[in-house]
C-alpha cells in the first residue's frame, strides 16, 4: 500500500526569480465549461461536450523579508508592461526528491497582499499574492 505524501514537502520554481520560503500554495485547478447540444432528430436527450478550458489562480504565501522580486514582477502589471513567466509547484517525498511537478505558463501576478500588522500579535508577518495562470500541467 502506497502512502499519500505530505503537503507541507514542497518547493516552488518562478522562472528567473530566486524566491523561496512559501508556507503555503493553493488554486491547483483546472476546469473546462460544459456545452450542452440537442441534435434535432433527437427530443429525449441532451449532448454535453467540452468547451473553454479554465484554470484556477494558484495563491502563494510566505514569510515577508526584504526580497523585492516578487512585487517588482507585480508592479511590471501595476506599470503596464506585464512580463508573464514559467514555474513549477514540486512536491517533494519523505527523502526530499521530487515526486510530482505541476507546471504553469503565461503567468502574471494578478494580486497581492501585504502582512496583516497587529501590535499583540506573535505571528510572521505573511505576504500574499495570486498567480493568474493560462496553462496548468501535472508532469
């Protein structure tokens, strides 16, 4: 019996960008609409066939730090000039080697959000953004 991998052994590739540390990844979706077609010779039974593909923003977090990369390729959308980038989410086994590789392309972070301050707080500060992505491959 095989054992499902842990979720917390995992690393993120951003083609030129040399970013590490995320707690946390989320939006590994895709989906396709559903077109529904009625032949007219046929009254009792209605057709489904695959339309658009879509695929879900995949959401990064991690510990904010003085590495400005991540919000120089945002500010390249703020700016007008967006610079789309490859990359890869790994999942990584107990030994620490690659297990399974989710591939995206044309990405562009089309959100970000800064750390929630609170003076009482103990917790890391954690910036947040959203990758919209076009294309959404398991490798």
């Amino acid at each position: 019996m095989e054992n499902p991998y842990a979720q917390f052994n995992f690393l993120v590739e951003i083609d030129g960008l040399s970013v590490a540390g995320f707690s946390e990844v989320s939006g590994l979706t895709t989906e396709q609409d559903i077109i529904e077609y009625r032949e007219g010779s046929d009254t009792q039974t209605v057709r489904k066939i695959p339309g658009l593909r879509k695929y879900g923003n995949i959401t990064l977090k991690r510990g904010f730090t003085q590495n400005r990369e991540l919000w120089d390729w945002r500010k390249t959308t703020i700016d007008g000039i967006t610079e789309r980038k490859s990359g890869a989410i790994i999942l990584l086994d107990e030994a620490r080697n690659e297990a399974l590789r989710w591939q995206f392309s044309q990405g562009w972070i089309s959100k970000w959000e800064g750390p929630a301050l609170n003076a009482t707080a103990n917790e890391a500060a954690i910036e947040s953004m959203e990758v919209a992505v076009e294309d959404l491959r398991l490798a």
